[in-house]
C-alpha cells in the first residue's frame, strides 16, 4: 500500500488499543456537538518518531509498517491524548487543609480570605521559601500529576504579590518544566489578591507600571482574579488592557462567587479564556462565544468548597461557547490534581457527556492556553503526549470516580509511565 | 529495656511513619467521640512476625529492637490500617456503565430497576458467565482495590436469584479470597430483588426453604434488600428471622431510598449492621444503638446516582451509633470501588471529620463483618494489615480527594504493593 513507510521508522508504536481517541477535527476550539466527536479508532495504534506523532490508525496495519519500532502493548485499554490540565496555581509552599475544618465548621472561602487567611497565608508561605525548596516541591505535584495522566499543566502565580516573589514563582515554573516531563505554561496572576499592607489603587497601578513589563519574559498570559475579595471589573479591564499592550494573552478568573462582569469584560480584549463561570450572564457568554474565549470550568472546586453552584455547562454548549475543564489545583479551593475526577465531576454534576468532557480535557484545554497546535490531541505532526487507561470504553471513566485508571504515560514520544521500560 | 525482644525476631518493620494510626482502643464498635481517637503514634513504626503485629511504638526504639527485621521506609508517609471494605458487590458479570447516560436524561435508578434493567441486567450476565471468568473479574477488580489501599472485602451475592448461580457466586468470592492477598468476607444476598418469571411471595419461601438451608456453609452472613422494587420490611423480617435460626449473621440494606422501617427489624433480631440509611427514623436509629448494630454508610451510591441525599452521619454519631464506612461497589449504582473517595464524601457531603470518616473505615468496618478481633487496627496479635499513605497528616485524605495516596501496601506482614520488592 505504502511501502515507503518502512523507510520511515517510528520511535514508538502504541498499539492494541480497545480504542484510540485522536481528538482529531477542526482547527479551532471544539463547540456545541462538535464536543462529542472524539475521532476513535477502534482497535487502533499510534506511531512516533522524534517525539511526535507519525500516524493513527488500525494495530494490524501500523505493527505492519512500523515492525522495528519499540512497541507499548496497550493491551486492550483506552488511548487518548494526555490530559491538559489548563488552569492550576501549583507553584506554592505551606499548606492550607487545616481550612477543610474551619469550612466544615461555617466558616466560607470569602471570609477566610478576609480575616487574612486562604490566599494570604499560602503568600506569606511560598515568599518565605527558597528558590530550590519550591522547585521541589512543584517537581512533587507534577510527578503526582502525571502519575494520574496529566502531561501538559499550565502553572499560574500569585502567591507572591511582590516584583521578587512573582518572578520567583514564574521562573520555578519555567525550571519545573525543564525539569520534569511535564509541559509546563506559566500565567502571571499579580492581580490575585491586594497584599496586605497597601491599598488596591497603588496595587492596580504597580502591577500596570512595574510588574506587567518587568515579568514580560517569563509569562505567556496575564490572568486577573475578579472577585469582592479581589479585584473589581473596571480594574481588571485597565489591568487586562495594559497586558495586552505588553503582548500577554489575556485571561480572567470571572464569575466564581458573583458576577461582576469580568468574562465579558474579558471576551471584548479577545481573551484567550475565562475560568471558572459558576456564574455569568448569558449576555457576557454569547460575547464569550464571539471572541472564540474559552469557558475552563473547574468543577473541583465547588465540589471542595461545599457548594452545589457548579458551572452551568449544559447552557455554554448550547449556546456554542467552547468549553475547557481545568481543575485548578491550589492548596485552598481545590487540592486535588486529578483530571480524571475532573472529568467525572463534569459529568455527574455539571451533565456534561463524557466525550465533551473528554474533548474539554485535552484539545479544548489546549486551545485555553494556545498550544492546540503542538497538542491536546493525536494528530500526525503533533507531539506524542498520550495516555493508556485500564478501561476499554469512555464511559468506565466517571463510572471509576475517584480511582486512578492510568496505566501508562507516553510524553513527547517516550515511556515517561511506568518509569522504567 | 526489654532486651529479649532480641530473641524474637520481627519478620518485616514499617518505620519512619509521620504517624502510625493504630485505632487502638475499646473492644467494641467505635461511636460518639470515641470515633475522634485513632490513637497515633508520630514518628511511628509497626513490627509483624508471622503475618501478625508483634509491636507498635516509636521509630528509634523498634529500629533497635528489630535490627535484622527486613525494613519498609515509610518515609515519612502516613501508616494505618488497610481499608476495610464492608459492603461490596463485587462478584459480577457485564457492565452497566450505559446507565449512567440513562440516569443524565433523567431516569431514576428504581425506574431502571422496575422496567427489567438495573440489576436484573447483571443477574443476566452473571448466570451466562462461567466459574473462572467470574474469578478472573474478581481478581482484576481485588488487584485495582488493593492498589487503592483495601485488604479486605465483604462481597454480597445477589446476582443469581438462583440456587446455582447464588452459589457459584459465593464460591467464586471464596476462591479469589484464597489466590488473593485480600481477605474475603462472603454474605448471601439472595433477598437483592424478586427474579423475573416468578412472584415475590413463591420467591421468599424459596429462599427461607431452601437457599438459606442450602448456602450456609458458604455464607458467614444473610443480607435483604428493603425497598420498594425489592422487599417489604414484613418479607426483610421473615427472611432474616429464618436466617438467624440458620446461623447467618444479620445485615440489611435500609432506607436507601424510602423508609420502610427495615433498620428496626433488623435491629430487633440483633443485626451486626444496617446498610444505607439514607432514610431511617431517629426511632429506628435509637434501636441500632441499643443493639450495637452498626450503620454502613456508602455515600459513593447517592454521588453516583445524581443525588444530595446522604445518610445524616452527624446525627446517628450524635446519637451514639456506630458509623461505618463502605464503597458499595457494584456495576449499577457505585461502579467505584475506592475507600479514599470514600473518606472524602463523608467529610465533604456527610460532614464527617477525617478522624471519624477513617475510625469509620478501618475499625468500625472491621465490626460491621465480625473481624474487628482480627482486622481494622494495628494492635499486637492482629493480622498485619496495613498501608503507606504518600502524606504526612490525616486532613490530605479529603483534600486530594480523586486521587489514590496509597504507596505501599501490606497484607498479613507481607509486601504486596509495590508488586516485587
């Protein structure tokens, strides 16, 4: 058929799948029924070469023509691109479970965070640990991640409020992913929370003046938290706009406990993405649905703070905004790093499908952090970041909640999970 | 101090606990405040010979005492007693992972029940299936559970509703129990639901004539499913009474979605436990406490069924009844089999605190299966069942919630996670 392709020899051939999912489709964020498409190959393989992807395809033919590659027997499982987890804060020292107890005790995220604690103590925390002790610590998480099939994490800060700290967190971020098989893409979250001891006007103005241009180098995306607690819309808008002239990509933190306006303050910038959404106008989503910004739904953490008030998913598919899951790991709204949860939370609590909440864990999560290009799916050219989980249909995965069902990580093309091979 | 301790030789040492939760305590059934208490040692470390827990103390010392025992570094990880699963459907053929599409367009799980499917699908698997293939189901599933820290599992019949396939399942638990490192605690649930092609009352004379005579070698416990598409509380009565005059030791499933008044039969004849409880009289609740029954709590089933309705956990330890904790793994209405997930529900949907929701876990699942002198707590002379959790404080379990912490894990003084050590 294609006898040139023995000339053309694969690194890597994954095959004797149940089935693999390519996530292959249109080159834009995936929205309304397009979600449910994921591009399976049944009893498929995928070959690499250089860390990328050659070819998807039936095992019989691609054993065929790659009979020299080293071979990944995925045994009958389940093939998908690793997870893209798009939205987390996972560069932090100290730790905040103690705030479970307060929770289950009355107390909420918003006061906690008022009285000085919640975001405050995790700055106090990670300003007060090394360069090195917080590179380990990151290493840590990401092995963790990884071990639960994430291959691909973006890494916001904001747990630094000050010049030093902010470029500490960004630049641990940047060496964790040189580091570590993970793919890693810092976001610059100086708009988080107003430092204690100054006020929000000098905040707002320091961060335009000085952080924005100074912390340009090590940050792709700048990210505003628009909350009563933090940051209000108008002040979002003047900080995304000054970004904007500094060539960041924009995203917001909008809408997780009020609307303020945020998302749609966000969507006329041409933001890249607005998280969190539990709540936000159909007015500022159709402006979202406009501009092509992704909704990154993060339904751990509403799960974690008591809340029934998860993200009305149902109505942002239907309406056509492209739709993202992170599951924004931080020490206090949501300390679970598991994308599989993610995906199961989605469907049980926010009635996704689970071919959506596929498609919005992997392609569409790559579009909220642009590398759709390079990933989020197993398309030839594409780096070679897959996962093999020990189920032979999607619907297994929010079936097993709470279990990890990832039997190998594939990252760049080579075996990163189990570790030795 | 006590040099001849020289002279007896430990056969493995887990040290370098950050603690070592023993559950040591009063020989009963853990309630009220008592369920705070899991008697941690810091710095901890656990001596086994022969497959049983020679000691518990501080690391330094029993690292003197034992220095030619083979060692496992804990490493600064959390060390307690395996999960005990006490209420499980774990012998199954087919998958009813469908259901959960079913359940997102807005049928309930009776609904399903009532028009043929539900477990009426797995009973018709489960006949169709031969002897090994259910073992080698069971074995798969006793691997993925071990891995998430359970060593040791009850495991309900129910899906033969016929005196053959009744008893091929309780075999099939019983074999697996022998080529597994899990401990295997069989009940006969032939009360699951009233098989197709005949009627309830021809149905329950069966089974209080001739499966309950017929199974009783091969059943520690007799199990009846009270609600509405399956048993009255008058039948629940009927079948437990001949039960009791069997032999069988006494459980009932309760007030999982109506109240039929199933707790108070079941408390009245002495059961070792009521299971579900989501709707259950203060009443009914009182008798338990009177008869020592303890409460098996599965908040997996309404997490997985779309529900808010949890047992009111606060009120039964208010009210002095023993609380334990189950998966209730079965394919149709909790396909997940994880005990950690389990901790995390009870604290974050039934508000139990960590301390309780593991008391409720270990010891107080090892009672609601009469194994509490030999499992559910790391005491001298019990079976040397234990995990190494990959954290170093009890508040990470719900925290990271999805995720699986589990490290290591010991089975009756040996390593059986990692697999080759």
């Amino acid at each position: 058929m294609k006898p040139e392709r023995t000339k053309d020899p694969a690194d890597l051939l994954v095959f004797n799948a149940s089935k693999v999912l390519t996530l292959a489709g249109p080159d834009r964020p995936r929205s309304g029924e397009e979600m449910q498409d994921l591009g399976a190959i049944p009893g498929g393989a995928v070959a690499m070469r250089g860390g990328r992807i050659l070819e998807t395809g039936a095992s019989a033919q691609l054993r065929d023509h790659y009979a020299d590659a080293k071979r990944l027997d995925a045994a009958g499982g389940l093939v998908m691109p690793g997870f893209v987890d798009c939205h987390t804060h996972l560069v932090y020292a100290g730790s905040r479970e103690n705030e479970l107890a307060q929770r289950l005790a009355g107390a909420s995220y918003l006061d906690i965070l008022a009285a000085g604690g919640g975001i405050h103590s995790t700055v106090h925390a990670t300003r007060a640990a090394s360069y090195e002790e917080l590179t380990q610590l990151a290493l840590k998480r990401m092995n963790q991640m990884l071990q639960h099939g994430t291959t691909t994490v973006e890494i916001k800060s904001g747990y630094g409020l000050d010049l030093e700290t902010e470029k500490k967190i960004l630049e641990v971020a940047a060496a964790a992913g040189r580091r570590h098989p993970l793919d890693v893409v810092p976001t610059f979250l100086g708009a988080h929370a107003v430092p204690r001891g100054t006020n929000r006007a000098r905040y707002v103005n320091w961060l335009i003046k000085e952080a924005l241009p100074a912390l340009r180098g090590l940050s792709e995306f700048c990210d505003v938290f628009c909350e009563k607690e933090a940051f209000t819309a108008k002040e979002t808008g003047r900080i995304l706009r000054a970004a904007k002239r500094h060539g960041y990509g924009l995203k917001v933190h909008a809408g997780q406990f009020s609307d303020l306006g945020a998302a749609g303050v966000a969507a006329g910038l041409g933001a890249v993405s607005a998280e969190h959404l539990e709540n936000v106008s159909e007015a500022q989503l159709k402006q979202m649905r406009n501009s092509g910004t992704v909704a990154v739904l993060l339904p751990g953490v509403p799960f974690f703070l008591l809340s029934e008030r998860y993200a009305d998913a149902r109505r942002m598919i239907r309406l056509g905004v492209p739709v993202a899951l992170g599951t924004d790991f931080n020490p206090g709204s949501c300390p679970s790093f598991s994308m599989q949860m993610g995906v199961a939370l989605a469907c049980l609590k926010m009635m996704m499908t689970v071919e959506e909440a596929i498609t919005a864990s992997t392609i569409n999560a790559a579009w909220a952090i642009r590398r759709a290009d390079w990933l989020g799916s197993l398309e030839p050219g594409k780096q070679g970041d897959l996962i093999v989980l020990d189920v032979q249909d999607i619907s297994s995965l929010p079936c097993h909640f709470g279990t990890n069902l990832v039997r190998s990580v594939v990252k760049a093309g080579q075996i990163v999970l189990p570790p030795r091979h």
